[in-house]
C-alpha cells in the first residue's frame, strides 16, 4: 500500500534530503507533499491526506511545538504518526514532543536508514516485505 507524506522544514535543502531519503528507502510512495513550516502543513493538510508527516522544531511563523499542538486540537495526531526529525536533543524537549502526540523522534544529521526504519516502526510495516531502491547505508548527503 502507498502511503502519502508530508515533509514540513523551513529547509529547502532538508526537504529534499529527506526526499531523497524517503525515495531510496523501497518504502511504497504516493505523493510527497512539502511545506515551509506549520502554517503551510496545516493549510497542505486542509487539501490533501498524509499518511505520516515529518516535521522540523525549529521554524518560522509556526514551529514544530505549535503545529503538534495544532495537530492534536485537530485530532490528526490521533490519526496520523507525527516524526519530529529535529537538532533539538535535550530530553525534557523530546519528552515534551512526545507528550504533543510525536510519535518520534529522528536527530539531526540523520543517516537515511533512520527514517525508513522509523516510519516502518511507526506505521507498523515489516521490514521484510520491502524491496529496497538502493543501499541505504552507502548512501551520501
């Protein structure tokens, strides 16, 4: 089953390392939707289905904490997993994302294995059954 994925970084460049992550994975994709901070993702959520979003802290007009916030007012949390993929490393902040309804948490830099397998992890798919694109551990950003 494809799923859809919305990848919300003031980071262009981000937004596309994570792509770019996402496509080498041998994860089925749908669409890949891209918004610039949480204002955006919730006016892309307004449009389209995501199935999992990947979501920045650190971002403009609306950060990481307010859209979680914003996500959980609109019961979408309970409904769709939530990666905070972020440089924010202290623990009571992690927590605190978690407690927001985060299903995780990826630091930055990450290696492209980290995403696949915590989007396996948080939609509940075997690795098993993937076919991968590409080595993933030889891959470099």
């Amino acid at each position: 089953m494809a799923f859809n994925v919305l990848i919300v970084d003031d980071s262009s460049s981000m937004r596309g390392i994570i792509k770019k992550a996402l496509e080498m994975s041998g994860l089925e994709l749908g669409d890949i939707f891209q918004a610039g901070n949480g204002r955006e993702a919730l006016a892309v959520l307004d449009e389209r289905w995501a199935d999992v979003i990947l979501t920045d802290v650190h971002m403009p007009e609306m950060d990481g904490f307010a859209l979680l916030k914003a996500l959980r007012a609109r019961d979408v949390v309970s409904e769709t997993p939530v990666v905070v993929v972020t440089t924010e490393g202290r623990e009571e902040r992690i927590q605190e994302l978690i407690g927001l309804g985060a299903s995780a948490c990826i630091n930055k830099p990450f290696r492209p294995e980290q995403i696949k397998k915590t989007l396996l992890a948080v939609l509940g798919m075997d690795e098993n059954a993937l076919k991968p694109k590409a080595d993933m551990d030889g891959c470099e950003f």
